[in-house]
C-alpha cells in the first residue's frame, strides 16, 4: 500500500493532523503526572497587559485573531483530560487547578467575543454551564471553584485571588501561570496588590467599602466583618493600614462586572 505525502493534505488537514498529535501527546504526558504551565506562561505574557492604574486587562480580540495561539490555548488545557491530581504535591494541585480555571475562562470569552461583560446584570452567570474534563471527569468552572478550592483549602482564603473571573473587580489574572514552587509568595502578592487597589478596599469618609467578594465568601474571610478587616490589614500598605484602623467599619461592597478587556 502506498502511503500518502504530507503534500496530498490540504494545509487545514495538515494543521488538524499536527493538533491532534500535539493534544495526545499532551494527554500522554498528563497521565504519567507531568503538567506543564509553560505553554500557558507564554499566552498570559502575549496576551495580558499591566495597566497603569494598577489592573491587568486581556487582549481578547488579538487571542481570537490567531489559531495558533487558540489551538495552544487548547492544548494546555487538554492536558488536565487524563492527569491523576493525586500523583501532585498540595501546591502543584492547586496551581493546576487555579491555572485550568483561569485558562477556561479566558477560551470562553475568546469563544463568545466580542462581549463587555461575562455576566449581564440579568444572568447569575455562566460558570455552572462552562465545563472542562480534568482529573478524569467533567467539571464545571463553579465546581472547581467551590467544590475543590474552596473545600480543599478551606483554610487559606488567598485561593479568592488566584481564580479571575474576567471583570474589572476581580483579583487580576497574573502574567505568570501559578507555580507550586512560588506558590505561596505570590498568593501574598496578589493579595497584597488587590486589598491595596481601590477596586479592593476604598477609605470612605466614614468607614470603607470594599469588594463584594468579602461579602459573598465572608465565612473564607473568618465568618464576621471583624474577620474581613483582619484579614484586609494582613496585607494593607502601612497608610492604608493606619486609615483602616481608624474606622474599621464596612459601609459598602462593590464589584465591577465590566469585561477586563484591553478594548473596554
């Protein structure tokens, strides 16, 4: 039998032909409890830009432009299809689990582009209907966040700012993957750089306000507003500190949901 040559393919045939290789050997590599961010790495560093004002955006509309870098996008996230979490360290479980959340969400508004927000005022959101296979079974985005985050690590609230929801309010998606290796240190600073940006804590005349995520998940942040303030000058600046002291009162909670797109 004579075997065909790559120029009997149409250039579409060769690039679908070249995909699946790259998908299964993904897969492969996840099944023997390799994962790697790297290819993830590369997509935040293109496509993620650091605003003045403190809040990283997404070039959305530059992502969906090229197949390359969808299909790459593709590729790292099927890497989770087969791989046995169990065989990673605690840390590597949880920047696994934070990187496929983050990677999800940015393949679904890509998908839906162009779009402001990722959810209207009227919808209670997508995140039950986005689903991913990881760990051998489908999973959906509010799964990972409140089954497995938010279960398994129970004890840390930091697992609020490692997970972006693709607004304006949320913790800002890092240009760097999560690694286990510095796992902790840069959950310190993204706690850090969102509870001392105003979309985290505002200083009101008489009191604060501050993000809703300290009232939807207040029982991660010590089940009181005394827990909540606590926990906000864990991590305040010494000026933000010292204005949080001297009127630690939450008037207000506030969450923007304005798309983090570098086009809004």
């Amino acid at each position: 039998m004579m075997t065909p040559s790559l120029a009997s393919f149409s250039p579409l045939r060769i690039a679908l032909v070249l995909l699946a290789f790259a998908l299964s050997g993904a897969a492969a590599h996840a099944k023997a409890g390799e994962v790697s961010h790297d290819g993830w790495g590369a997509l935040l560093e293109r496509y993620v830009v650091a605003g003045e004002d403190g809040v990283n955006r997404v070039d959305y509309a530059a992502l969906k432009d090229s197949r390359a870098d969808r299909d790459q996008l593709d590729g790292y996230i099927a890497q989770f299809a087969g791989l046995d979490f169990s065989t990673l360290s605690r840390d590597e479980q949880f920047a696994a689990w934070a990187n496929l959340y983050n990677a999800v969400t940015v393949r679904y508004i890509v998908n839906t582009y162009p779009r402001s927000t990722i959810k209207p005022w009227y919808s209670t959101g997508p995140w039950k209907k986005i689903t991913v296979t990881a760990n051998g079974e489908e999973i959906s985005l509010d799964g990972i966040e409140h089954d497995v985050l938010r279960v398994e690590w129970s004890d840390d609230p930091r697992l609020h700012y490692a997970i972006n929801c693709a607004s304006y309010g949320c913790p800002n998606l890092r240009r760097d993957p999560w690694r286990a290796a510095t796992l902790d240190e840069d959950l310190d600073a993204a706690a850090r750089a969102y509870i001392n940006h105003p979309r985290g804590v505002t200083v009101l005349r008489r009191g604060l306000r501050v993000s809703s995520i300290y009232d939807w998940f207040r029982e991660d942040f010590g089940g009181s507003e005394a827990g909540v303030i606590a926990h906000l000058l864990d991590y305040a600046d010494p000026a933000l500190s010292d204005e949080i002291r001297a009127n630690p009162d939450i008037r207000d909670h506030e969450y923007d949901w304005s798309l983090n797109d570098t086009d809004q």
